[in-house]
C-alpha cells in the first residue's frame, strides 16, 4: 500500500516519495522514528492500526500514537479471515464452533505475535462463538500460516491479503471474512455478522500520519492528493486487486476511526491478560 499510494503522490504533488522500511518491534520503531522527525511534511508514516491504536496497551513505547501524531489521510485495510486446516475434521464455522464447546482449549490457534491483530482478532472471534482457544504464537504470519497449512495448528485469524494467495489451496479452508458484507474476492465466504447477528465488523487500515506539529497546509496538500488518488478507478482496482479495501478517510474521519478502535481493541486486550511489553 505505501508503494501504491507512493507512486501516486509522486505523480500529482511533483516529488518523490521513497519507501523507506524500518522493521522491528511491530511496526513501532518506525513510528518513533516519524513522531520525533521534523514537522515540515518530508517524513511520513505508513501507519497500521496496530502501531497507533493498539501499542499503547500492547507494547512499551516512547511515543503517544494520540499527541504525537496527525492523522492525514487513510488507504486501504484488509478484514480478517479465519483459516482452518483443511486435515481437521470440521467443514464449517458452526462445526468448528461444536468441536470447540465439547473440546476446550483443543482448538490451537496461531497468532503473528501476541498483542498483534492476528491474536486480537483470533481472540474476538473466540470470545463471539463462546469457545476456549490454545493461543500459539509465532514470529511473523508466514510462520502462522505455514503451520495451518501443515496441520500443525488448527486455525489463523488472518488479514485478506496474506491469506487470499491460499483461497484455492487443499490444505487450508477460509471460514468466514471479518467485514461488513461479503467480499468480492471470496463471495461464497460468509461473514462473521452472517454467524454473530450482533458482531461489528472488524479491519485494519493503513493510512498516512506525520508528525503532530505538522503545518495544517501541508497536511491539507496531502490529504487532497491521497483522496484524489482514491478516487481513481485504476488506483481503487489496483488495491483490490491486492485484497486491499480502499478507505477514502481524510483528517477527522480518520482521526474518528483511530479512536473507534482504540475503544474495540483496548478491553479485548485487557480481558486477555496482554500487557505492554
């Protein structure tokens, strides 16, 4: 998504933008790396909802994702698919559900790394189908993904794009998507709210954030250009393509969407036991 949205803003703000990757401590060295650069627009952050509305209750960080950050403009998100191996006796999400309530704590499921959303949403969808989960954590989501398709754990909360390579492979079976209605991708997946009438649906995101200090026209240059973008045909298929869901958001409605899952997010991890880290 930054590589998308980077070509773009190259092409209509007349400068390049340079994908700059900072890995390490999921995503947050690279976000206190921008809230402490300076404010003049030339450091940017490709910010995900884990980094700004989780890590404050998930990991030890320096910075605060509310105060030290503006919120420009939002891309794109993936909802969450939850996959099975297909070597496990259950062929649906209700059977799945049965085996669960008359076998406690049988069903592995395997995370990207706990406090990320592959375990928080992994744990939603557990606490909706009332049923008790062996939480298995990995470093990464290949390694998660890989060990649902050996068999080796049962199930993986994934987002669309990392698991969507798999839709017509043997080995794992996608069970249900985390979105509002279903996916153009996987039409004859059901949703979660489709299982759980009174289940909200849940995403990720990715959208731009630069430093708080940021001045407003520059962040409103941005913005402009990002919406812009969105409202490209090319653009949106491009991210679709992907597994993307474009999320047209600028400024406040972005900044309320930060908030939103700051109040979603914060007691699933208390209610886990998850603390900074």
């Amino acid at each position: 998504m930054a590589r998308l949205i980077g070509e773009r803003l190259t092409k209509s703000l007349g400068g390049p933008f340079i994908v700059d990757n900072k890995g390490g401590a999921g995503g947050t060295i690279a976000a206190d790396f921008v809230a402490k650069a300076p404010a003049d627009g030339y450091t940017l952050f490709m910010a995900t909802l884990t980094q700004i509305s989780t890590a404050p209750f998930t990991n030890k960080i320096r910075y605060d994702p509310i105060k030290d950050f503006v919120p420009i403009a939002n891309v794109g998100g993936n909802p969450f698919v939850i996959t099975v191996s297909t070597q496990k006796p259950y062929k649906t999400v209700a059977e799945m559900i049965d085996y669960g309530k008359r076998n406690p704590g049988k069903l592995n499921m395997g995370n990207a790394g706990v406090g990320g959303l592959t375990h928080l949403s992994g744990l939603l969808f557990a606490r909706r189908a009332g049923i008790e989960v062996t939480e298995v954590p990995y470093k990464g989501a290949a390694l998660a993904l890989a060990d649902v398709l050996s068999g080796q754990t049962d199930l993986y909360s994934g987002n669309l794009s990392e698991v969507l390579p798999y839709a017509n492979n043997a080995k794992v079976r996608l069970m249900a998507v985390s979105s509002k209605s279903r996916i153009r991708q996987l039409p004859d997946v059901p949703t979660v709210s489709e299982l759980f009438p009174d289940a909200q649906p849940v995403e990720t995101w990715n959208g731009l954030v630069g430093p708080a200090a940021m001045p407003s026209a520059i962040v409103d240059r941005i913005a402009e250009a990002v919406m812009a973008a969105h409202a490209s045909p090319e653009f949106q298929k491009r991210l679709e393509d992907a597994g993307i869901t474009p999320l047209p958001e600028a400024k406040a409605a972005f900044a309320r969407r930060i908030q939103n899952d700051i109040a979603t997010w914060k007691p699933i991890a208390e209610q886990a036991g998850i603390t900074p880290e």
